[in-house]
C-alpha cells in the first residue's frame, strides 16, 4: 500500500480489521496491566492525523477511547501514557487538535502526547522520559503499523521488548516485500526490517507460498531473538488475496491468548477474512469455524505421554503454538474429544471418566452433568494423533 500524500485520507475497507482488533484486545490490555501496575504505555509509532475523510476515528482516538469508555475504568489506578508519533508535520498538528479535548477528561497523572518525528527516531527518547527511578521504562504495548518496510528496524522491536511485560503490535504489508524483493533500493530497509541479511535466500524461493512461509518465519524467529516469548501472526484475505498480516509479540502465553481471542471475536466485513497463522485454511470468526485442528494439536502435542495437568494443556493453548484461544478449549475441544473416546479425564485420587461411565462404581460420588463439567484440578490421557493427521504445532 502506498503511503497517501493527503493529510487526512479515506480509510481503506482492509485497514479496519486491524482497528477492530486493536480496540478489542485493549478490553483486555487495559484492566490486566492496569490494575497492577504504577504506569503503562500506549505508543502509536505511525499516529496518522487520527481520523479518516469519512469521520472515522484513526487508532489514537481508538485507543483513547477504549480507556476512557472502559468499563472498569474507575479501577485501573494505573497512570497511563499515550504517546503519538507521527512523521508529517501537518498531521501531527491535526492530530494534536483532536486530542486535546480528551486531556481534560484523563485521569490525574495520565496524559497524552504528540510527537512529530520518525519512529524509529523518536521512540527511545519518549520511552526514556517516562522510565522509573532505577531507568526502566514501564509497561508499553506499542502499535507499530507502517505504510511500508522502511523506519521499523528489528533493534527498535528488541528495546521495546526488553521489558518484560511490553509487546508489539505489527503490520507487515507483505505484498510490497514481495514485490520489491529484488529491488536494489529495498535491501537495506529489509535488512533493518529483519536485523539480518536472511531474507535474501527466502526471496529466491521461486514458490510463492513457500517464499511467504520462509519470510514469516524468518521474522518470527528474529523477532525472538529480539527478546519476544510469543509470536503470533494471522493474515487478512480479501477473498482468496492475501492483503497484510498482523504479528504481535510478547513475553507471556496470557498475551497471545487475549490477542488471538480478540481477532476471533472480529469480523473484518465485506469479502475481508482473516486467517490463522498456523494453517492459512482456517478461517476465523465465521459461523462454523473448524475446530478439528485444535484437537489434532492437542493429540501431536499430548498423546501418548500419559497423565497431563489441564494446567498444562491450556498453558499450550495460550500459547503461540496454536491459532486458538483458552476460551475455546472446554467445549470445542475436550468435551467433543471426551465424547468421542479420545481422552480420559481423572481428578488425581480417583477415578477416570470411563471408569465413572460404569453403573454403580461411584455411586457416592457421580460424574458432574456434561454442562458443569470444567475441568478444574483435573488430569488428562490424550490418544495419540493418527499417522499423516493434520498437525499446526509448529513454532
């Protein structure tokens, strides 16, 4: 996508799935952090000028209003900062006229500010000034959303992840890698863009899947190597063409978690779906999705080591090994999984859900009514998947 000249532009159908998902996630953001910590931050790197042509809101407006309208804003004692930074002058001004009513109504000690410069310039900066006593800077989810591959460097995405409880939000627009990944004037933002020169045996693949899938992985992997924990991506398809994907990296399962419920929960409209990162054939938010790959990838991941705490295989859940989120484990997974003979359930000291299928063995102590059952405190035994099942549990 080129970047526009205006500066206030129409907002492109395709760019709205990932403003709806920005503001679902920070449902969840705001209260997990906020209610613990003394300070976070929310940095928009590529601010824009904060709203579209037609009057819809760009992603600072978003995100301020998704503390402000919170639900349990009164709660979050949190002084939360938002820090804005837009390259363009003339949007930086426009942006900073649409704020300024929202400062009055911020809680004592949150604030908002905008910064006009280069990302990649003037993060560090912003960062340093609002660190604590002993120089550490607070908690910062960052939305990193360019028009291109130039001003994101990997080392920008490792000082951003050197807090342990700070995350990054990425859209990578892979259509203009792809294009222009033998062009002389791109190799050295690609390799800011990766923190390395490997990108270069990936664009030789002459298979465009295979060119794709080698590109991603290489930046999920540099992006661990920068400091992340957890790396998911999903892409966004407007019917079969693939559009843009979306990378969030952290440093815990609980992040991943909330981020992928939260593309879940979002329909992108139109002819947009999105798609997981894992299989590109699951398609996400429809009506029927298809659950059969979570059950394939507890049984790869589980099957066959006997005995497992469900602590364990929610944790696995969470995590960015899989396209799905906790939410949907109980009944997507294992009820349909205990139903159909695929796991055994025990609480440790008793009995097993088969065993407790036989009349009259625990008479004292009957199995809970399938729409109870939770399975808190309980153990699992997974079979294992059949050979040449579909497995997603890549890294």
């Amino acid at each position: 996508m080129a970047a526009p000249t205006e500066k206030i532009w129409d907002l492109k159908p395709h760019s709205l799935g990932k403003h709806l998902v920005l503001r679902e996630y920070l449902k969840a953001w705001l209260p997990i952090l906020g209610l613990k910590q003394e300070r976070i931050i929310f940095l928009d790197g590529f601010a824009g000028p904060g709203e579209y042509k037609g009057g819809e809101d760009g992603s600072p407006i978003i995100a301020l209003n998704a503390f402000l309208e919170h639900s349990a804003k009164n709660k979050i004692k949190a002084e939360v900062k938002f820090v804005f930074i837009e390259d363009e002058q003339e949007r930086a001004e426009h942006l900073d006229g649409l704020v300024t009513p929202f400062k009055a109504r911020l809680p004592q000690g949150s604030e908002v500010r905008v910064v006009c410069g280069a990302f990649d310039e003037t993060f560090a900066p912003q960062l340093e000034s609002l660190a604590d006593a002993d120089k550490s800077f607070p908690p910062c989810f960052a939305m990193v959303d360019p028009f291109g591959v130039s001003d994101t460097p990997m080392h920008v995405m490792e000082r951003i992840l050197a807090h342990r409880m700070s995350e990054v939000y990425i859209s990578v627009m892979y259509e203009q890698i792809n294009r222009f990944r033998s062009s002389d004037e791109f190799s050295g933002p690609l390799d800011l863009l990766y923190g390395c020169p490997d990108w270069r045996t990936c664009a030789d693949l002459s298979d465009g899947g295979e060119r794709r899938r080698c590109l991603f992985d290489l930046y999920k992997r540099q992006l661990r190597k920068a400091g992340a924990e957890q790396v998911i991506h999903f892409d966004l398809h407007e019917g079969s063409r693939h559009k843009y994907s979306i990378f969030h990296a952290s440093r815990h399962p609980l992040a991943s978690d909330k981020m992928k419920a939260a593309i879940w929960n979002i329909d992108p409209g139109g002819n947009f779906s999105f798609r997981g990162g894992q299989t590109d054939q699951l398609l996400l938010g429809v009506d029927q999705p298809n659950f059969a790959p979570l059950r394939d990838a507890l049984k790869d991941r589980f099957g066959g080591e006997g005995w497992v705490r469900i602590e364990d295989v929610k944790e696995f859940v969470r995590s960015d090994k899989t396209d799905y989120h906790s939410s949907q484990l109980r009944t997507k997974a294992l009820i349909p999984m205990e139903d159909a003979g695929e796991i055994e359930v025990r609480i440790p000291g008793k009995t097993t859900s088969q065993q407790a299928m036989i009349p009259g063995l625990l008479e004292d102590d009957p199995p809970l009514p399938r729409k109870a059952k939770n399975y808190r405190g309980t153990e699992l035994r997974i079979t294992r998947a059949a050979a040449g099942s579909h497995r997603i549990t890549g890294g």
